[in-house]
C-alpha cells in the first residue's frame, strides 16, 4: 500500500473585486498491475496541516483514455462487492472520517477486467454543490502474465 500526505497549495485571484481562493489539483501518476490489488491512501490536509474532516463528502473517479472517451473504470464511495472504490475511512476501513483518510482501492477482479495502455484520471470530493478535485494524472496499465 502506497500512503502519502496531500496539502494542496492555495493560489489566491482576485475576481470583480473579490478574493477567490483556488486549490490546484495535485498530480500524481500510477500503475495499475493488471489482475493484482491497486492500493493506496492519501491523507487530506488543510493549509495548516490539520486533517480535512470528511463527514458529508463523497468520492469520485473516473480513468479514460482521452478526456472525452468513456470510462474505463468508474470508482466511488459506494464501494463494489469486491471492495473496488473510494473508502472515505482509510485503506483500513476503519480510520475515523474525521482523519482524512482516503484509500483508493481496485481489486484483483475489477483489475483483471481492465485493458488498456495509459489512460487519464482524476479524483474529486464531493460535498452538496461544492467539488474539490483532490488528485489528476496518467495511470498505466502494466498487463498480466501469469493467469
């Protein structure tokens, strides 16, 4: 399992008189083994390093192969049978909403499905009409031998 902090950077605007604040998505580019378990957790923080508190937000992804092609795999928080999704709760499933923790997790099955060369992801934090887009980047598809 993969674990890294994510602090976005704030840039700040100024739009019709008023100061905007903008958070840049942060980049991050991975393999997906092809009929293994992907695995990783990111850890939100604010400016000041404290843990953003999750209660009431929801997690999507998608992975493409362009931006405007269909998606080659769909995760949220709404986790598959398999596990495969966004768990608001930590790689572990049990880490308090209130810690920041956010596992993307892909099963062995749901991986094995996948057939692609590279593809482009994102993965955004949805809470009522607000969308944070937390990471973006390339994801590999390194194929399976063994069977």
């Amino acid at each position: 399992m993969l674990l890294f902090y994510f602090t976005p950077l704030k840039k700040l605007y100024i739009y019709s008189g008023k100061l905007i604040k903008y958070m840049a998505a942060g980049k991050y580019s991975f393999i997906i083994e092809q009929g293994a378990t992907t695995n990783f957790q990111i850890n939100w923080t604010d400016e000041s390093g404290s843990a953003v508190n999750l209660t009431g937000y929801h997690g999507r992804m998608q992975l493409r192969t362009s931006y405007d092609s269909s998606p080659l795999l769909s995760l949220s928080s709404s986790l598959k049978a398999d596990g495969t999704g966004i768990n608001l709760s930590g790689s572990n499933g049990t880490t308090p909403l209130s810690s920041g923790s956010i596992a993307v997790y892909i099963s062995a099955v749901s991986s094995s499905l996948l057939d692609f060369g590279e593809a482009l992801y994102d993965l955004e934090l949805v809470k009522g009409n607000e969308v944070t887009r937390l990471l973006e980047g390339k994801v590999k598809l390194s194929k399976n031998v063994t069977k």
